[in-house]
C-alpha cells in the first residue's frame, strides 16, 4: 500500500520539540514517526511522519495541532509510491571494501575472495551498513593499526551496527567492548555481531559516552575507535585520555574536513597527538596516540 509523508523543517530545539510531540501523538496509532539531521552546518532538522496514503487525511489535522499554530503553515506533504524498499536499498549496497575487510550484505557473499575478512550487514534499524566514508576509513585504518601493534583490549564507541567491533574482531582476535547510546543498536550490534561468527569476542552493552560499569571494569583500553560526531568527540576527549591505556591508540571519524583542526586541538590538550589523517570524501578519520 502506498504512504503520505507529512513533514517539516526545523532548527534543532523545533524540531526535537515537534518530534517529542508527534510522538506522544501517534503512540497509540502506530504511526511511524522519525527525526533526522539533514543540514549540519545550518542546524536543520526534519521530522516527519508515515501514514497509509487511503486514510493520510484524516491525521492531518492531528499532525497539524500536534505540530503547533507557530509551525503548522512549515507542514509539507509527499506522496510515496508502494514499492519493496528494503529491496531496493539491498540493490543498492554494493560491498565495500577496505584494506583486507569486505562489508557486503547476503546476497553479495559470492563476492568475498579467499583473504578477505568478511563483515556481513544487512541495512535495518541501526546505523552502519559500511557504505559511509567514515566507516570505510576507520576499518582502514584499524587494519593499518591493528596489523603493525595489536591491541589486547579494544572499545568501540557508538558502535551502530558493530561493524567495526566485528572487523576488530575478525582481525585480532581479542575482547572487544561495543557501546552505543541506542538500546536498538545495541540489540542490532548483538544479532550481527552473533552473525557474523564473533560473539566469543565481542561484548555489546548500552552506555551514554563512557559512563557504563562495562566500561569501567575493562579499562584501560588499547585501542579505542569511535565513528560518532565531532562535537561529542571534543567533548568526550578528557575520557578517552582517562581510559586510554599507556601507549594506547585512537581511531576517530564523524568528523568534516572543516572540523579536523578543532578536533585534534581538543584531544591535543588531553596529551593525545595526531599521527595519520585519512580522507575520504567530505569525511576525515583520525589516529591519535600519547
């Protein structure tokens, strides 16, 4: 059956007010209702919400009131044709690859040759499938890390659909702490995690940042790898330093080209150096180490 999108535009406080809001409103109904970041550099958010294109009208008038008067005249309507999307997003996704790592979903398994360290991600729910810039970097330079110096203990920090925990995994062989801020990833993390043969090494728990007593019991880490935003990473800096063993190493991604300098000056001020910059596209990612 074909769907309505209702949707509006918003800085963040409108937007994640909005979204709260149509939340609250259409709990009961089952309507879908998402919020995404499409514009970093204005600020600009979208939150939209799905209904089934035969009854769409009839929630109008409820998205409208919940929206509020100040905001109703921003509403905007698509219509979305009935199609597999899922299909087509699999279609899509073609395998990546980066250094020895092939990330690919099922129905390109017969692509992975004898020496690749396959990571296998089916699109879902949780962030990552290995088709970003920043993802592809990171795997890069874990595989360049990793190989020269292998870590004993590693974290990955807002691990999405754990494919980097995986690739870690797969490369090393050692314990591996997978953390994210999402109760959804985390189950997701889990499921490929089990998946993709490395749950005897891979532990996936839900923290805010690095407050977890997972995190806490298991630190200090050898290597610690997060593909987040910069200004999280900025913030989080005093904590990397704090659970970052001696001679440790850190991978960081989710960052702009244009927020690269602030980013290392943050961490540079924890003790914490630059060594290799990776740029792919409008993304760079980061080893840093004391």
């Amino acid at each position: 059956m074909s769907q309505s999108r209702y949707f509006l535009r918003a800085g963040k406080a409108e937007a994640e007010a909005v979204y709260e809001a149509l939340d609250m409103a259409f709990e009961e109904h089952g309507s879908p209702v998402a919020i995404s970041e499409i514009d970093e550099a204005r600020g600009l958010f979208e939150v939209s919400a799905y209904f089934d294109a035969a009854d769409a009208h009839a929630w109008e008038g409820i998205f409208a009131e919940a929206v509020g008067p100040a905001l109703a005249g921003r509403i905007e309507r698509e219509e979305l044709p009935d199609k597999d999307w899922m299909a087509d997003v699999l279609k899509a996704l073609k395998p990546v690859r980066a250094g020895r790592f092939l990330v690919h979903g099922a129905h390109d398994r017969d692509k992975i040759a004898a020496n690749d360290l396959s990571i296998e991600i089916e699109a879902g729910q949780a962030f990552g499938t290995g088709h970003h810039g920043t993802t592809a970097g990171c795997l890069t330079m874990i595989g360049q890390i990793a190989t020269r110096r292998r870590p004993r203990n590693a974290l990955d920090l807002g691990t999405g659909s754990a494919v980097l925990a995986i690739g870690l995994a797969k490369l090393a062989r050692v314990p591996v702490l997978a953390t994210d801020i999402d109760p959804v990833a985390v189950r997701v993390a889990k499921a490929n995690v089990v998946a993709n043969g490395v749950a005897p090494f891979v532990t996936s728990v839900t923290a805010v940042g690095f407050a977890a007593p997972g995190i806490r019991a298991r630190a200090p880490f050898d290597l610690i790898v997060a593909n987040i935003l910069a200004g999280p990473l900025m913030q989080l800096a005093p904590q990397f330093a704090r659970h970052l063993a001696r001679r440790g190493d850190i991978v960081l991604s989710g960052i702009l080209v244009r927020q690269r300098d602030a980013v290392l000056a943050a961490f540079r001020v924890q003790g914490l150096f630059h060594r290799r910059t990776l740029v792919i596209g409008d993304w760079v990612t980061l080893h840093l180490a004391r």
